[in-house]
C-alpha cells in the first residue's frame, strides 16, 4: 500500500521490463493491441498497432470501465472482478485487473481466441506483479522518491504552459 | 494522483469539474475543447444520456507542453451533476490531483450548490482526499444571467479556504481557463513539493 499510498513512479527499468512483457504477450497472444493502463485511466504502456486507436481516450474509458465493474462488484458483495470481456463482431477485448492497481487490456480478433488470450495474459500478469513487487520493495529501500524535477518550477514556467 | 514517467518524461495529473446539475461542467470542457490547437488535444469523450446529460463522465486529455523537460498533460473530467449518480461521482474522484467547482449563479441553484460542496467534501473524503488541502479552485458560473447571485453573496456561500475563485460564462469562454490555469497552477506547484 505505501507504493499505492502517493504517486506512482515509473523509471527505466521497470519501464523496460513492462515492455518486454507486454511485447511476448503481445506475440505470444496473437493480439491486435496489448496495453497496460493505472486504475486512475493513465496509460502506462502499450504494444501493437497504436496508430489505429485513441490510446489515451481507451485508457480513461477502460478505467471508468474497470471502476463502474469494481462500483458493481461491491455492491453484491464480491471483491472485484478480476477479468472483463467483452465481444465484438471482429475485435473483442480482455481486461484483466493486475496486482490491485494496473489494468491490462488486450485486443485481438478472429486470429486468436479467449483460451489463448486468457492463458497468455495469466502468465504475463504475474510477470507484471512480479515488476510491481520490485518497485514497490524498490522504494521502500529508498525511502523518499527522488527529487521531483518540478522542485524549482516558478510561476512563469507556469505561465508558458498556458500561452500559445 | 499523478502518475510521473521518467522514462517516457512525462507527467499526467487528473483534473475533476465538479458541481450541481446543468451548472456547466461539461460546457467548460467543451470550451476548452474548442479553443485548443489540435495537437494539443485528445478527444472529447461524453457519456452522456440521450437528452445530453452526463451519465458517467466527460474526458478531455490536454497537452500543455513541457515544463523543465516532462511533456505535461491534464486529463480533464467532468463529473454528471444529478444528485442521483453520487456512486459515479465517487468514482471519478479517484486518484484526482486537482478540482474545479462550478458553481451556478442562480438564485434558484443556491441549495444545490451548497449541497454539490457537501457531496464533494464527503466523496473527497471517501476517497482519501482533504477540501481544505488538494488544489481547488471556484468558478461562478452563468453570470450574465439576470437572476444571478451577487459575487459578495456567492463568494460568503461557497469560498472555503481562500480558494481562487472566478466569474463565468462559459458558453463565450468567460473565466474558463482562468480557472482551468489556477488549478493547473496549484498542481503544478504541488508537484514541486513532493
């Protein structure tokens, strides 16, 4: 929870590692598209033909998604539920909750099936939970985080942002 | 909750408009959506109902450039207003690093206003946050209407801790990203300390 408790940082090699996973499965599933999002709707990284879909806006959706499915859960009092499905009439599209926080959204057509996907994304969560592990033992060793580059921000870099 | 990216240098903070029922939440957005450059923006998300009220959210995700070398991006949301999806609400308040409160000027939207800022310190609440310290800011909005509330009036109702606060109409663009800046501003700045 103390990882979870602030904001979630990410540095190079776990960066790393996470692509690597979600490359294998990416291949190993057949899949069209193999993303990995924060519950919170932020897109953390992702593998596939990217250049056919709204990355940021299937990101914030999936987490709504994701949150109304949790909404749900808790109301007939179960925990979660750890996968979603859903059919289409070409693509279809797997969520599956990784280690409490992270989403992972996987989307394939008729080139591969919900046995593959849901074996091969079982296999690359723990892999993923594996990662998380690392950054959460990983910053508690460290303690605090580094300093933030945005310690010596002043007002006008501020202001920049806003001109256009 | 912002998210920093060290590999990818960017960082992404969650914005929420909050407010009573046709205030004008999602006007905002879709202000913002218009008067940015295009790739700046992403696009505007809406679920809505068929008569074009807020179900679950709006989403509008904001490039704001680069501040000391992190590409910066504001997901922005809109919450629905009606008092019955306080559960979505909740929702949407999840891992939030700054709120907009939209305020309706109107004499007859007095309570729900009161009653929206109640709701909000109660879900902020819910979900681990404090009013008195995330970085919000208060826009009155719907001020060219003739039965608006004076600014004294609203400002004794509704200021609660010194917050910026602005005059809106958000259909011209009025105090929108005036508002839009102070939160960003005060995320921004609430990064610097961490």
């Amino acid at each position: 929870m103390t990882m979870f408790g602030s904001n979630l940082i990410m540095y190079e090699e776990e960066f790393d590692r996470i692509n690597a996973v979600l490359s294998r499965l990416w291949m190993d599933a057949n899949a069209k598209l193999v993303f990995l999002v924060d519950k919170n709707g932020q897109q953390i990284a992702a593998k596939g033909d990217l250049d056919k879909v709204d990355a940021t806006s299937l990101a914030s959706l999936t987490a709504g998604n994701v949150a109304a499915t949790d909404g749900l859960a808790k109301l007939i009092g179960e925990k979660e539920f750890s996968i979603l499905f859903h059919e289409g009439e070409r693509d279809n599209i797997h969520i599956s909750i990784v280690g409490q926080r992270l989403i992972l959204v996987l989307i394939f057509d008729e080139r591969s099936s919900l046995g593959l996907v849901r074996l091969r994304v079982r296999k690359a969560a723990a892999e993923l939970e594996e990662v998380l592990t690392q950054m959460a033992s990983k910053a508690a060793e460290q303690g605090e985080a580094p300093a933030s580059p945005f310690a010596e921000i002043t007002d006008e870099d501020i202001d920049a942002l806003f001109t256009e | 909750m912002s998210f920093i990216n060290y590999a990818s240098r960017e960082i992404n903070c969650k914005i929420v408009y909050y407010g009573p029922g046709l205030g004008g939440k999602t006007t905002n957005l879709q202000y913002v959506y218009e008067r940015t450059n295009p790739q700046n923006k992403g696009q505007l998300i809406s679920l809505a109902t068929e008569t074009d009220r807020t179900l679950f959210f709006d989403f509008l995700p904001l490039d704001l450039g680069s501040v000391r070398g992190f590409r910066t991006r504001f997901h922005l949301y809109t919450v629905p207003g009606q008092v019955f999806y306080d559960a979505s609400r909740k929702l949407i308040l999840k891992g939030v690093d700054g709120v907009i409160f939209v305020a309706d000027s109107q004499e007859a939207r007095m309570d729900a206003n009161l009653e929206s800022l109640d709701n909000l310190k109660h879900n902020l609440h819910e979900n681990g946050f404090d009013l008195a310290v995330i970085p919000y800011a208060l826009q009155f909005n719907k001020r060219d209407l003739p039965s608006a509330v004076a600014y004294d009036v609203m400002l004794r109702a509704l200021q609660i801790k010194g917050e910026p606060t602005f005059e809106a109409v958000a259909p011209k663009g009025i105090g929108v990203f005036e508002t839009l800046k102070a939160v960003a501003k005060q995320v921004l700045h609430e990064l610097s300390k961490k």
